[in-house]
C-alpha cells in the first residue's frame, strides 16, 4: 500500500514540474551514486571562481579569477577559467567610452612635460600623475579628482565634491602630501586644466619642492595612468550603480578606493598584486628591513 502511494506521488509529482516518470528516476539514480575526485574538484574550482568574481563584485575577468585560484593553490589554466565562467555566465562590465573634461581655455601659466609617457617607475613617491573625473547621482554631479603614485598605481589622494573648482584638486593635493609626505624632486603631472594652473595650486608645489609636468593640449595618453583607473572605476562600479543621491556615491567611491582598488584590486602591471601588496614587498626588500 505504501509502495503504490509513494509511486502516486512520484507521478503527481513529475506532472507539476513537467519532467518525465524516467527522467526523474535517471535523476535519483545520479544523486545517489558517489561524486568521482575529478567532479569533486571540478565543483570546487567553480566554487571558488564564483567566490573571486562576486568578492571583486564582478569587477574580475578570467585573467584576474585565474590569478586568485593561483594565489589559493590551484593549479589551473586560465582557458579553464575563462571556460568554466563563459559557462556561468559570469563576465565583467564592459568599458565605458573616454569623455573629454579637461577646461585648457585659459592664460595661466603652462609646464613642460617632464614625465613624457615614461609611466614604469622603480620607487614609491617618484612621479604622482593626476586628474578629474564625473559621476552623476540623481540628486546631481558628483567630481572625483584623484592622485595616483605610478610605482605602486596606488591612489594616495582623493577627494570629491558637487563642483570641480581649484579648492576640490587642492583638498586631494594636501590629502595625498600629508599622507606620503614626499622627499624633495618629485615629479607632479596633470593636465592643463585651470585647476592645476591656478597659482594656488602650483604654489604648493613649489612649496614642497616637486617638479611640475603637464601634458600636451588634448592628449589623454599623455596622462594615460589615471585616466586608465577612471575608466576602471566607472566600468567596475559606477556603471553598476543608480545613485540616489551624492552622498550614496561618496560612500561608495571611498570603500571602492580604499577598501578593494588600493588594498585587494589584482593590478596586471604589478604581476597581479594590489598597489598595497605592491608597496609592502617593495618596503621588505629595502635593505634596512633586511636582517
């Protein structure tokens, strides 16, 4: 008798999922046979090639993903990677286009470029390279103005504001000098927008004794570096987000930075380190840390 009911509700069953009576049975058999090592491991390369994109928030490509398993112990090729997440639908965010912000029209004073598309550099505090991007929030524009240290592509300073006036590169400025606190020589570049012109942001850079560089008129690759991490930002977190309002954006932008770009963030130039893990190798290997 209960042989016959269990069939019965087998059978209702199979009715309300629209699977066939043995198709269902092909199933169970499955589940209980034991898993092979080869699909147990299987299983836990997708597991943790999940656990890499959603922590990136699916920020990662297969390079990336690759370069985590990698670091876990893993040894698998990047083609099964990028496989195995075509198959999970798993991808990151396309790249957003190039926009030109940059206001030149002025008569303020221009520099040289001293930096000239030399962006490899062999020790922290060498060369800053700067700039200024936007973000629209529903409320209104949000301006990100951001200094990268090329050795490291860490960003030192950072600050953002309803407006993209002098005061906003200064505060980014002065965050990044307390921060560092660069010896003498340093080379500062941007491009030729009023804000890094006006007297009193070039004054502080004389005051600390840095070099000041500037790109040709128009020329984004001249500033390629930061104008590559604002793509980057956009592409891996603005693009994903509807603000709300410009402090929902700021919270988001200083954990992004802070939290996953300078301290988690695999950089292919640093061979796959985060700018912070990059920085903490180069201080081990300085003589003086040395026993």
């Amino acid at each position: 008798m209960q042989a016959h009911t269990d069939e019965h509700n087998i059978v209702k069953m199979c009715m309300v999922l629209e699977v066939s009576k043995s198709g269902y049975y092909k199933w169970l058999r499955a589940q209980n046979q034991p898993q092979s090592e080869k699909e147990i491991y299987r299983k836990e390369i997708e597991q943790k090639i999940c656990k890499s994109f959603y922590e990136s928030q699916g920020a990662y490509g297969s390079p990336r993903v690759h370069a985590d398993l990698v670091e876990w112990g893993y040894n698998v090729s990047q083609k099964t990677v990028a496989r195995i997440m075509q198959k999970l639908g798993l991808s990151a965010s396309p790249k957003g286009k190039y926009v030109v912000t940059t206001d030149s029209n002025h008569d303020q004073k221009i520099y040289p470029n001293l930096v000239k598309r030399q962006f490899n550099v062999n020790e922290p505090n060498r060369i800053w390279v700067t700039d200024i991007t936007y973000i629209w929030t529903i409320e209104g524009w949000v301006y990100l103005s951001t200094i990268m240290d090329l050795f490291s592509r860490k960003i030192v300073g950072w600050s953002m504001a309803a407006h993209m006036k002098k005061e906003l590169s200064i505060q980014t400025l002065n965050t990044a000098l307390i921060s560092r606190q660069p010896d003498e020589g340093l080379i500062h570049h941007s491009d030729r927008g009023s804000q890094y012109c006006s007297s009193d942001y070039t004054d502080i850079l004389k005051e600390n004794k840095m070099q000041i560089s500037m790109s040709k008129k128009g020329d984004p690759y001249d500033n390629a570096c930061i104008e590559s991490f604002h793509a980057t930002i956009k592409k891996e977190l603005i693009y994903r987000r509807k603000f709300a309002t410009r402090a929902e954006a700021v919270k988001a932008i200083n954990y992004y930075i802070s939290s996953f770009y300078n301290e988690k963030r695999k950089h292919s130039t640093l061979g796959y380190f985060s700018p912070n893990q990059f920085e903490r190798m180069h201080l081990q290997n300085e003589p003086e840390y040395i026993s």
